[in-house]
C-alpha cells in the first residue's frame, strides 16, 4: 500500500503579508518620507518642514540641500540629487543659521559641513537658475527686452509677466505699472544678470509673452520668489509674493531636528 504524501511545508513570506512587503529604512535614517512634512490642506501638493523653524510649507517656499559624497551640504535648487533632503525656508537668515548652529548635520544624523558661505552660494545659484529660465523664453521667442518692446507687448495685452530690474530707474517702471497694473511683476534680478539672457550689458525691461506656456511662467514666479528671499529688499517692494513661506517663528522650541526627506 503506497504511503500517503506528506504535504510540502511552504516557505517564503505569506503572498498577502504587506508588512513583509514594505521597504526597510535606509540606512542612516527613517523610512522615506518620516519627518519630511505633511500633504498640503486642500490637496495642493506636499509640504516640507524647515529644519530652523520646524514649520512647514510648500516646497516652492523652501529650497532642499543635500549631503555631496565628501559630505559638504551643497544645494539642489531642481530637486535632483540622490539621497535624503533637507529643507530650509526660502531665506538669507534661516540658511545662515542653519549652518552656523549646525542644523544639517543634526536633521542628516551625520556628521556634515556646511560653507560658512551657503547663503550667499544659494543666492548665486538661485540668480543664475532665474536668468536661465528667462533664457529659454527667449530662446522661444517668448521674451521681449527693453522699454519699447515692453510697453508694445503691454499695449497689445500679449504680457504674462513684467520683470523689472531691481536696481533700474523708478520713472520707467512707474510708466509702464500704468499701461497695464494687472500684469505680475517680478523684481529680483539686477540690470546686468537681467541682460545676461538677452546678451546685453544692461536691461530694465522685460515682458515674457503669454506664448511662453504655464509652465516656464510658473517656473519664472517659483524662481524669483525664492531669490527675493536672499534678496529682501525686493520682497519688501511687493514686487514677489511667494504661495507660502515657513519663516514665521517656532511655537514650540526647535521643533525642526529631523525635517529630512528622501528624494522623490
């Protein structure tokens, strides 16, 4: 008489377990996305917390470091490099800060360092990133310079930004506020990195057309919003008004030790 087959014992996780299925934590840190920060209200996209505040804001608000492989802090104003971010609000004063009591290396859990210089390699990065976007307006055709082609442009209602240089000549800028005031103004740029684009040597002036596309004008607004943090005299103009900004001064202590996030 044949012996009955023992039943296989099966072995491996259960097909339904979803504990055994989710990702371990890297190395170094929490699971992506602990700490990072919260779903904005009204479904408006996620927000990320300042390490110096602890508050939390949108992303455009914030600008994201990351630790390069010799572990200096160094920026990542796309958004783009591996690894876990940290988040600091738009601001010259919050990025000093952060470096000089050393909040990057408390929020990465290692030991980092970060330029005595941050704030202003930021500052750079952010005046070459806005002069680059306008670049490509220009290069699609979809960015005038100088005040007779601004005031044509503004005439013809064909303008979806003006961008004043910050330090230009208040007569001009008045004139042209008049042809067309419900057009948004951004101001954080001087003459001569407006001009960059364009390659001149100065310009006041320019309107980026309403061909340029969502998009690039979006990325225009998110670009010289950030800047104007480093540069507040724009700022205090009304010139940028950022969606959101996290600067507003903790309630409860330093609640921004471990505002880190892993890139996504």
């Amino acid at each position: 008489m044949a012996r009955a087959r023992k039943p296989r014992r099966r072995t491996g996780r259960p097909p339904n377990d979803r504990a055994a299925l989710a990702p371990a934590a890297p190395p170094g840190g929490d699971a992506a996305g602990a700490g990072a920060g919260t779903e904005a209200a009204g479904g408006g996209g996620p927000e990320r917390r300042c390490v110096v505040t602890g508050r939390s804001g949108p992303r455009e608000a914030l600008i994201r470091f990351a630790v390069a492989p010799d572990r200096t802090i160094v920026p990542d104003l796309a958004g783009r490099l591996p690894g876990r971010g940290i988040w600091v609000g738009a601001d010259r004063a919050a990025v000093a800060e952060a470096a000089r009591k050393r909040l990057f290396a408390r929020a990465a859990r290692a030991p980092v360092r970060a330029p005595e210089d941050l704030a202003e390699k930021v500052e750079a990065a952010l005046a070459l990133r806005a002069a680059d976007a306008l670049g490509l307006a220009r290069r699609a055709g979809a960015a005038v310079a100088g005040y007779g082609k601004a005031e044509t442009a503004l005439r013809r209602g064909r303008a979806a930004l003006r961008i004043e240089a910050r330090d230009g000549a208040a007569e001009g800028r008045r004139k042209l506020d008049r042809l067309a005031p419900g057009v948004p103004v951004l101001s954080a740029l001087t003459a001569g990195e407006l001009a960059r684009p364009f390659g001149r040597a100065r310009v006041a002036h320019v309107v980026v057309l309403a061909g340029a596309g969502a998009g690039l004008v979006e990325r225009l607004r998110r670009d010289f919003a950030r800047l104007s943090g480093f540069r507040p005299e724009s700022a205090a103009a009304g010139l940028e008004k950022p969606a959101g900004r996290c600067m507003e001064p903790p309630t409860d202590g330093d609640a921004g030790a471990g505002a880190i996030e892993e890139r996504e």
